[in-house]
C-alpha cells in the first residue's frame, strides 16, 4: 500500500531553515519532510536504499499535485516545506493542507525542453548547462510543468517548459542516460526577410517621333525626339 500523509504545507520563506539551505532550493521541486515521515516509512518497510525518494504534493482542495524530491528530513512535525513556485504552479497557500504519498517514477530515456527566453539557447553549452542544474536541482519532471533553474554565472532565473518526456509523463532523471532536445523557446521572433533590391531602369531603345509639320515660307520644320535629346531640323522647299 502506498504511503500517504496531510501535512501544513509552508514555502523556505516561512522556514527556519538555514539561508544557505533555502536560497538553495527555491528554484528546484525538493522538499522537506519532518523525521515522523521517515520513522513511518521504515516502520512500514518501504525505506529504499540509494537513489533520493519521491513524493507526490497534492492540493486536496483541487486533486491536483506534483511529484517532488526529497531533500532532508528535517521540516518540523506535521509540516513540509515546498519551493514556492511549486506552490505557485499548484495554487497552494500558506499554511494549506496538503497530502504526500510515496511514489516511484520511472527512470527517463528522453526529454524536450522549451526555455521562455531565447537569451538561454543562445548561452555558450545550454544542454551542459542544464545537465548540472537539472541534475542537482530537479531529480525528478512531469510533462506539461515549468520549472525555474537558477543560473548562477548570470545570477539569472530561466523558465523551461518541459514539453515531452519519455517512456512516461513523469519521469527521474538520476542516474539515467537522457537524450535531450529543445523546441523554439516561446519569445522567439522569426528574422523578416530582407526586401529586394529595386530593380534597375533599363533605358528604352531609340526612337524618333515627329512632333510636328509645319509648312511656313517654304519651309517645312521638323521636330524630331532622341532619347535625352531634341533637335531641330530645317529642310528648304524647292519650287
């Protein structure tokens, strides 16, 4: 049977943990859970050894979670403490109700990833840089969320849809090989296309019109038009 438990439900700000622990994990999907959960665990014989154990955050109200990694056991009794934009994606409040239940994902083959800012494609080796954020800040994804990592080179935070995950929706990405791939992050422009050059004005071939004839004292006048130019012309009438 599955492990499950209510618990209040706090964000690290409301944590009397230390700086260094919280600062941390904010921008990761670790929690922490009091030392009564593990003590029921083992009671229960479903403590495991090696990889980080998963629990699933529930808001009751809406029947609606996401699963998480557990960092420590050290939150106070009855409480767990969430990164506040889990809470956020969840619509949990201070103070809330929530459960947990024990889970066990998968290990993931395959991820596809799309950042909100083009500014992350565009850093030098993103996919090496989300291998060491990820690896250590997001044990575990769902299709469909958004997670927030924390780059601190840039002292940035960068959004990122998880767009697919395979072989399931929710997949562990520890000690696993994971092929990753991105998809057009959602601020991106398309480039306009230059206009054409105009194209040139080829010059009409020559030719001669005759404006007008006019016959005054034995003359005949001709006005003859040349391209770019305008000559006149006399000709003498003979009797």
């Amino acid at each position: 049977m599955a492990f499950k438990q209510d618990l209040s439900c706090f964000s690290f700000t409301c944590s009397a943990q230390s700086e260094e622990l919280t600062s941390r994990l904010k921008h990761s999907n670790k929690i922490l859970l009091p030392p009564s959960v593990l003590y029921a665990l083992n009671e229960q014989k479903q403590l495991e050894n090696g990889d980080i154990m998963f629990f699933k955050v529930t808001n009751k109200e809406l029947n609606f979670g996401q699963v998480c990694g557990v960092h420590e056991f050290s939150a106070p009794p009855a409480i767990c403490h969430v990164p506040y934009h889990v809470m956020d994606n969840l619509a949990i409040m201070e103070g809330s109700t929530v459960e947990i239940e024990k889970v066990c994902p998968v290990k993931g083959t395959y991820i596809k990833l799309r950042p909100h800012e083009t500014a992350f494609i565009n850093l030098h080796d993103p996919k090496a840089i989300l291998e060491k954020i990820m690896s250590k800040d997001y044990p575990v994804v769902t299709e469909g969320q958004t997670i927030e990592i924390y780059y601190e080179a840039l002292k940035k935070t960068f959004r990122i849809d998880i767009v697919a995950a395979k072989p399931a929706e929710i997949i562990s990405i520890i000690n696993t090989d994971l092929n990753v791939d991105f998809d057009t992050p959602r601020d991106y422009v398309e480039p306009k296309k230059p206009s054409p050059p105009p194209s040139p004005k080829i010059p009409s071939p020559g030719i001669c019109k005759i404006k007008s004839l006019v016959v005054k004292h034995n003359l005949k006048v001709c006005v003859v038009q040349l391209p770019n130019n305008l000559f006149h012309s006399l000709e003498k009438v003979g009797d």
